[in-house]
C-alpha cells in the first residue's frame, strides 16, 4: 500500500509539503500543489482523515439512496436542524442504491475534510465499510436497521407499526388481509412482515396473503393488485400496504375497478406521507417521525464527534403511532 513517503518521493519535495497539501495549509505554491495531488492520483493514494487530532471542520454529511419523495427529505431536513444548532454546515450526496457511488461519496467526504457521516440506507461492502471504521471516523445509521454493524443507529419501531396496523384492522372486524410488502433488500419492509407473522401467531382467527410483486413506489403497488386480482380474485377485506404512496396506488387502482374504498375494501398504510390527509379518501395510515429520525440521529453523531470515548453503539428506535382517516370500514 503506498504511504506518505512514496508520494513525496514521486513529486520529488519533502513530507512535510505532502502533509501541508493533505491538509489544506495556504503556505504551498500552486505549483508545488499540482505536483503532489498529481502523484497522488497517479499513484492511488488516498490519505486517512487527520481531523480528528485537529480542530473540528464543523461539518457534516448524510448519504440518502433518492430525494424522489418526502421519505428521505424529512429525514435530511431533521439532520440539518440539529446540525445548524450546533454549528455544524451539512453535505448531502444521493447514492441512487448504488454501493460504488456510496463508497465514492465517502471517500469525498473524508478529502473534504467532514466530522462525521450518516447513513441512511447504505448498500455500500460491510467489509468496505468497517474499512472506515477502523480509522474511528464518526459514523451514525439512519432508517436501515442492521444489527450485524458495530454502529449506532436510529430507527422507526417497523415491528411494532405492524403490529399495531394489523391490531387495529382486526378490531374492525378484518380477517383476511392483503399485504403488499417492499422490496426484499429493506429490513424496514423486512420488520413490517415481522410484525404481521407476530400478530398472527397470536390470532389463529386471521389470514394474511402477500403479493407476489413488492416495491416502494405507486407503479410497484398497481402491478402488485392487478397481479393479485388476476390470478385469486378478491378473497380479502382489507389491505395493508408497506407505506402511503402503495396505498395509494392501491386505492386508485381499485377505483379503476369500480371498488369502492372503504365501502368495498379497506386500507390502510404506512408513513403518514404528506399526500395521504390530502388524497381521497384520506388515508388512514401509521405515522413514522422521520424528521425525529434525522434530528436524533444528528444529535447522536454530533455527541461522537466532541466526546472522545468510546462507548457501546446505541440503537433507538422511535415509535409509530395510529393515525385513523376515513379508508378503513367496521365490518362485522
């Protein structure tokens, strides 16, 4: 592996002037600075962050997978509240799933010289990511539960969200229910099935069916019903969709088949999205508080960054709460 010492041999000038190029110091001609960034490269040198024997950059950074709905938006707004708090700035990088462009947008960050990362979602190698790790860079997990990484993090309480949307179709007299679960790389829609198969295994009176088809967004949830409807017909009274754009997606297409919502099928789903007071029926739904998620998650990372000790990793989990509107009917 290539070190400090081969890049000053390459650019033919001393350690020291590396070191002062590593970090940003202005006594260092431009000139000079071309050549050693330009050994560098050529030699795929990438120097582990010094900011923590330094001052602090005041600074942050979260990567998200999409901003294409208020999911990850709130959870970014709820970072930058306690991040301007605190006096610290924010960077924000969209990774669109993609664990190359995760990996390259933490290796950004650290030549930027941040204080900290959250991670919201990551696809990135754990292997890759205990890399950073180890050079004890403050790193905190936002909305992806994986208790496999040494890492604190902060979650919505899915499990119990679940549970409590199952509880509450069942007191209105629902016995057969339809899932429409997320994509199986989520442990979010991974805690939600959880909480399903908890609640039946303490309510042999209850029946749940699962789509075939699975997915976050409204295309996903239409594809999953007409799937569903063309091959079992309607053999259930209400439908828990994993979040509020399915639901959605799901009462529009019902209505396309002349399926009143909820005179016919009830249906409830998972977020408390924006949209979901707003569209008709309104949507009743369990609320997550993904600004809280963010917020609290920031206040975590920002704790690391001016506590020097170590500690055991927190996982706090917020809980949901039942929001109930007009798409879930009392049957008998």
């Amino acid at each position: 592996m290539k070190n400090i010492r081969d890049v000053a041999k390459k650019a033919n000038v001393s350690i020291a002037t590396v070191s002062r190029v590593i970090n940003g110091h202005d006594n260092v001609s431009e000139k000079t600075k071309k050549k050693v960034l330009k050994a560098m490269r050529e030699l795929n040198y990438r120097p582990a962050p010094s900011y923590r024997n330094t001052k602090l950059f005041k600074t942050l950074a979260i990567l998200v997978p999409n901003l294409q709905n208020s999911h990850y938006g709130e959870i970014v707004m709820g970072v930058e509240s306690a991040a301007r708090e605190s006096g610290f700035d924010l960077f924000i990088s969209i990774t669109k799933e993609n664990p190359d462009m995760e990996y390259e947008s933490i290796e950004n960050f650290f030549q930027r010289k941040i204080d900290g990362i959250i991670l919201s979602e990551f696809f990135i190698e754990k292997e890759k990511l205990e890399k950073f790790q180890k050079l004890n860079i403050p790193i905190v997990i936002a909305d992806f539960k994986d208790d496999s990484v040494f890492l604190d993090s902060v979650n919505t309480d899915n499990f119990s969200g679940a549970y409590q949307a199952m509880n509450f179709l069942y007191e209105n007299g629902h016995r057969k229910i339809l899932h429409i679960p997320g994509p199986n790389w989520s442990p979010a829609a991974r805690d939600r099935i959880n909480g399903i198969n908890e609640f039946v295994k303490h309510h042999n009176d209850v029946e749940v069916y699962f789509t075939s088809n699975s997915g976050y967004f409204p295309k996903e949830g239409r594809l999953a019903l007409k799937n569903y409807l063309k091959n079992n017909g309607i053999n259930f009274t209400a439908v828990f969709a994993v979040n509020d754009l399915i639901a959605i997606s799901v009462i529009d297409e019902l209505r396309r088949q002349n399926i009143n919502v909820p005179n016919d099928i009830s249906v409830i789903g998972f977020d408390d999205a924006p949209i979901s007071e707003y569209f008709y029926p309104y949507l009743t739904t369990i609320r997550q508080f993904r600004w809280d998620m963010g917020y609290t998650a920031a206040k975590l990372l920002i704790e690391k960054i001016l506590n020097t000790k170590s500690s055991l990793p927190r996982k706090i989990l917020i809980p949901t709460e039942l929001v109930i509107r007009d798409t879930v009917r009392k049957i008998d």
